[in-house]
C-alpha cells in the first residue's frame, strides 16, 4: 500500500533530521522507527504497519557523518533526539492526534525506552530489536510505562542476558520474543496493533 510520503526536517540543537511521514487517511496510530543505519527489516516493517493502517514516521537518528563515525553506545545523545521526534509528533497537525508507538534497533534500543519513559504520557509501546536495552539506566526502565517486546538478534546471548537484567526493573507490561528475522514485521506490527487502541 503506497501513501504519500510527507519529507520531514526536525531541529535538535543545531542539527537537522532527516524523516518521512506516511499517513494513511483513516490511521489511529504512528510508529516512530529510529533509524540508526540502513537495515531491510525496517522496510519490512513499515510495510506491514501500512498494511494495518497505521502512518509511520521514519527518522534518521544520525547525520550521514555519524553513521560511519558514531558510537555504538551513545544513549543519552540517541534519546535526546528521539524525545525531540516525538515532541515533534505531539505538536504537528497530521500527527498530534495519533496513539503513538517507537521501534528501534541495535545501539538505539536502549535510547529508545529511555524517550519512552520521558514521554510516557505519549508512547503507548515500545518494540526493540537488538541492542543491549539494560544500558537504559534504572532509573529510565523503572519509569517506563508504554508495553516493552524485545527481539533479540538470534546470534548472540548477550542481549537476552541484557533484557533479563532490564526486565528486574520493569513494572510495565514486558515480553520477549525469540523469533526469525523474516517474523519480526508481524509480530512487531501485531504488539503496535494490540497497544496502539
């Protein structure tokens, strides 16, 4: 299903995002994927969040520069700019009324539940694939709200150790999901469609 694509620039600081907006006429909710680098399954997704009639926001999290420069761990700076992103969504016209969701991966997953726990009022749930998301701090991860699905990547055990330890300081809803990459889309898109109401 193709929508019209809505090209977004977002001001953090003294830099410029890059974003795409696709909305479909009758959408009910948004999901913000954080991009932090070019991966199919994010196509994969977004495809399937159009298919259940939900507009997406796809947002470069880093500059062309830091994508082959950056950190991998670089959480705080990752989650400044995710909170920007979603104060933006909370105060444009074609997305302020929208249940919002955030999907992020790899060095940006813990980045991500860390904005989720600053704008909990706003995030109604969290997907994350990869990434160790216990690097979010106690603080952010006692203080989530928004449902949390974690995907590990199936090649390491590292971030399913993470996620157990992040999982003692969580009182929101949390789950994990030890699934195939081609499974990713339907089964994040079915945790957006059940929280996103």
């Amino acid at each position: 299903m193709n929508y019209p694509v809505r090209t977004i620039s977002l001001p953090v600081g003294p830099l410029r995002l890059h974003a795409r907006l696709s909305r479909p006429e009758n959408a009910r909710a948004l999901v913000m994927l954080a991009h932090t680098g070019a991966d199919p399954v994010d196509q994969s997704l977004a495809v399937a969040l159009a298919g259940r009639e939900m507009a997406v926001m796809a947002v470069d999290m880093l500059t062309p520069q830091e994508t082959r420069f950056h950190s991998d761990d670089d959480t705080a700076r990752l989650a400044q700019r995710m909170v920007a992103a979603l104060d933006f969504i909370r105060r444009d016209g074609d997305t302020e009324d929208l249940a919002v969701g955030l999907f992020a991966r790899d060095h940006g997953s813990a980045a991500a539940i860390r904005a989720a726990a600053q704008r909990d009022a706003q995030v109604g749930a969290v997907v994350v694939r990869g990434g160790l998301i216990d690097h979010a701090g106690i603080q952010y991860l006692e203080a989530l709200m928004a449902p949390l699905l974690v995907i590990p990547m199936a090649e390491t055990a590292l971030e399913e150790i993470a996620a157990q330890r992040a999982f003692a300081h969580l009182s929101a809803v949390h789950e994990i999901a030890r699934i195939d990459t081609q499974d990713l889309a339907f089964r994040a898109g079915a945790w957006f469609a059940h929280w996103l109401r």
